[in-house]
C-alpha cells in the first residue's frame, strides 16, 4: 500500500507521541544511564559523565520530555536521550525505544495491511487517552517530602517572636512549629521548618520564619486543606492562608467553630467538596484576602458549594487592596465590625472587575496603582470594586 508523505508523517506522529506517554525508566535502565528518580515525575541523568547531572527527563503537560540544562541545544524525547547517550541514528533509537517500551510503530503496521489506516481505531484512542490522564495525574505529585516533627510554638522562642511580630500573641490550638524535609530540584534532601497546620492527608503546610529565596511557605505531601472539627458546633470560617486563621483568632470566638484552612486558592474545589460533604453549607464565614485571587476563591467556593449568602470581611477594595485579615489586624482594626453578610453576586462583580483591569494591564497582577488608574477612567464604578452600596 503506498501512502503519501503527509499521512507517513502522521503514522511517525502517533509513533512518537506514544513513545512520550510512557514512563522512561525502563529504558535508562536497560542503557545503563547513571539516573536518579526526582520525586515521582522527573529523572535526573548523567549523559556526559557530569559532576553535576543537568539532563533531565520530566512530566510536562502529561508526555516524557527530554531537557539538558548543559547543553540546550539538545532535547526532545526519550528517542533524543537514546541518540545522546548511545550515539545511534534516529532509526536505530526510535526502534530501539519502540521494543523497550512495548509501543505500537504505526508506520510498519500501516505498511503491512492491504487497505488504507490512516484512521486511529476507538481502542488505541481510549488506551492514549487514559495513558496521558494518568500522567496528568502524576505530573500533579509533589516532590517527596513529608513531615519529619510537630511541636508546641511556646517551645521555640523565634516562632513566638516572629508571631509577636504579626501581631499574633494567642496562638490558636491547632498552630504548631513542624519540621520536615524536602528534596529539590537538584535531587538533595533538605530540612527546614516554620510554623503552621497538618492538613487532611497527613501533610502540612507551613510559613518560614525568614523567607528562602523567594519562598514564604511550603507544603509536606500533598498540597491540601486543614480541618479542625467542632462536633458540637454546624457554624464554619473558612480560610485562605493559616495565618489568617490565627489572626482572626487574636480577636474572634473561633473556639467554638468548624475551621477550614484552604491552604492554597487552588484547593478551592476542595473547601467547596468538604463543605458539602460534612453538611456545613447553612451558617458559613468566608476570609479572604482583598485581591483578584481572594474574589475568585470566595466565587469558587461559594459556586461549588451552592451557597448563595454568607458572611465575610467587608474590605475597602480600593485603598485596602491588596491586604488580608493579619494587615487589618495589624492596622489595629476591629475585626468583628467588618463581618457583613454579602450575596455571592456582590463577590462575582468584584472579581470580575477585577478581571477586566488585569486583561487591560495585559495579565499583570493587578495592584492598588491599576484599581485607582482605571477607577479614574471610568472604566471600572466604584460599586463594582467594592465600595459601600
């Protein structure tokens, strides 16, 4: 059967792509390659017998993808990695790849029928199809790392200095010093520690008491929510960060009441799951703080969780933008005279006003500078931004 040039390319398409869904290891094994796993989703390799490895082999966007941070001129696939590491042609790799792993050449299966298959059958879609779920999947693990200790903050003289500091004197029940480890990029193991809360899945996720580079704070495990049970109490606060958490529990009666602590913005779908399935839907607070972000955490929330009313720091949303419940905290403002019950409507305009200032400044986080600039221009009401209606 002759095909034309461009359905071979497509045959060498499909190859390709399902070589990418596989996991490698296998084959740097059967090479020989001095490799090193990097948490679940990432092979360190050492190509060019290196002191430090710097090619690695990582999950991106659900395929196996080839990266030398020595050399950037290389790259590309498991096929690529062959090439580099043995010095045979792209031929002899492919196939070479092709029987290690155990995929399909959809080139030689097409020029051993008789009839026309450009067509990829239902079967050999719904196995890719799963192939790269699972991958997402596991592109989404976190590095290894896991807690290593709890302990009470009045143990540790600089946890209580750096929570005098945010103006956090009661320490809440459920705020500990927890140390842990991690492993980088690099593949070393590294301990630090900092104060903050256990989640749902036996992690954590704690606030350093100096900053690491650019980082602030860290989860242990998997990236999740905390939840602190009242069984005696349907009342619930839910929470942005833990250190909101603690300094609204500087000045409000949070004892008696369900805590959930998001963690993250993007566990949003899951402070909303949670919600529903402990039947906590009927007398809910919402802490957010006063940014894009924390407009849309409320909105994710609220939406999967089917509520319509609840209560919430009123904000100023134009000159407090940008703060959270420990800035007001510190500014000495009384929080329980900012809890308002707000319908879910009043925090969809906010965020998607917001929205629309961050499309114009071309997707740059919107500051309190943008809020006033486009306030002046009209193109935003200052109802629509949070004022008082």
């Amino acid at each position: 059967m002759r095909y034309t040039n461009d359905q071979i390319k497509t045959f060498m398409r499909r190859t390709t792509y399902e070589l990418e869904l596989q996991d490698p290891k296998s084959i740097l094994e059967d090479l020989g390659v001095d490799y090193k796993e990097i948490g679940y989703n990432s092979y360190r390799m050492n190509l060019r017998g290196e002191k430090t490895p710097s090619a690695f082999i990582s999950l991106k966007n659900g395929k196996w993808k080839y990266t030398d941070f020595g050399d950037r001129t290389k790259g590309g696939s498991i096929i690529n990695v062959v090439m580099d590491a043995t010095q045979k042609d792209f031929k002899s790799s492919l196939n070479y790849c092709l029987t290690g792993l155990g995929c399909k050449n959809y080139l030689d299966e097409a020029l051993q029928t008789t009839t026309t298959a450009t067509y990829l059958s239902n079967e050999d879609k719904e196995r890719l199809k799963a192939l790269k779920q699972d991958n997402h999947q596991r592109e989404k693990s976190h590095t290894v790392s896991k807690v290593l200790n709890t302990y009470d903050v009045s143990t540790n003289q600089l946890a209580v200095d750096y929570l005098n500091s945010r103006g956090i004197t009661k320490i809440p029940p459920n705020f500990k010093v927890i140390t842990g480890e991690y492993q980088n990029k690099q593949g070393d193991i590294k301990k630090v520690f900092g104060v903050g809360v256990l989640t749902q899945s036996g992690g954590a996720d704690i606030h350093f008491l100096k900053k690491i580079g650019d980082l602030k704070t860290m989860s242990f495990g998997e990236k999740n929510i905390s939840f602190f049970k009242n069984p005696s109490s349907q009342k619930v606060a839910v929470f942005e960060s833990k250190m909101d958490y603690a300094a609204a529990y500087q000045q409000m009666p949070l004892d008696n009441v369900n805590i959930i602590i998001a963690n993250s913005t993007t566990n949003a779908q899951k402070v909303s799951e949670f919600l529903k399935k402990e039947n906590l839907t009927d007398n809910v607070m919402i802490f957010n703080q006063n940014d894009r972000a924390g407009y849309k955490f409320v909105c994710d929330v609220a939406n999967g969780a089917e509520i319509q009313q609840f209560k919430s720091i009123n904000y100023n949303t134009m000159s407090e933008y940008g703060k959270d419940i420990n800035d007001l905290l510190l500014d000495g403002e009384k929080l329980a005279d900012r809890i308002e019950i707000r319908p879910l409507e009043y925090f969809q305009e906010i965020s998607n006003s917001l929205e629309s200032i961050q499309k114009m400044q071309n997707t740059k986080p919107v500051t309190m500078d943008d809020v006033r600039i486009a306030n002046e221009a009209g193109h935003v009401q200052e109802q629509d931004i949070g004022q008082e209606r």
